[in-house]
C-alpha cells in the first residue's frame, strides 16, 4: 500500500520551541509527489507552518495511533488557497466522499456552540517529502 492510498497519516508540525504536535489528518496524493490536505486557516497546524514548513508523517489510524512497522517520514510542508486549494478538495471529496462535508459540518457546529467565531475559512496544506 501506497502512502497515497493511507486513509490517515499522523502529522507532526513544530512550535517555535521546537516541540512536537502530532494530529491525525485525511490525506490525498496529489501530482509530483506530494500529498495535501485541508485545515482552518486559524488552526494550530495553519499557525505552525506559517512559521516553520519542517513536518513528518507517518501513518496511523483516526485517532493518531500509528501503525506498526511504519517509520515517520520528514518533509516541508506550505500553505495554499485559491485554485491549489479548489484542486486538493476535489481530490479530497473524490476519496472521502460526503464524509468531507460532514466534517466541515461538524467543525462549524462544535465551533459555534462553544460560542467561538468561525474560523476565518478554509486553506490547503502541501506535504513534500
């Protein structure tokens, strides 16, 4: 099996002390070699790639466990929005299915009834390795 074809990997991004955060994620192939994902764009992943693009992933089962005889695999990872992230959900919604929207649904919910503001949209995230 494919990296690729992995339901969840397990994403480790840096704070700027160095330490490790660790959050399983939905992940796609996309072309040349990298693999995406979507994330608020308020979100801790968001905010530590913004100042640092050095990641791992490693696959792993929904909850972050990771799967046995996987080793972590180190790569940079950037940001995207606008055409690049329209591309990276439609591949997103053609592996996932309606589970994407629910997701999305499910965010904005609990969001909400923590009386929060809704993140301020939605970017993209591109893993090299």
């Amino acid at each position: 099996m494919s990296l690729g074809d992995e339901k969840y990997v397990v994403l480790t991004t840096y704070r700027r002390d160095g330490r490790a955060v660790a959050t399983p994620v939905w992940w796609v192939e996309l072309d040349g070699g990298e693999y995406g994902f979507s994330t608020g764009a308020a979100s801790g992943k968001a905010k530590r790639l913004a100042h640092t693009s050095r990641v791992t992933v490693q696959p792993s089962d929904r909850r972050g466990a990771v799967k046995e005889g996987t080793e972590p695999l180190e790569g940079t990872a950037r940001l995207v929005t606008g055409p690049e992230l329209d591309a990276l959900n439609q591949r997103l919604v053609a592996k996932y299915g309606f589970q994407v929207k629910l997701a999305k649904l499910a965010a904005w919910v609990g969001t909400a009834l923590k009386g929060k503001r809704v993140a301020s949209g939605e970017c993209g995230v591109v893993v090299k390795l």
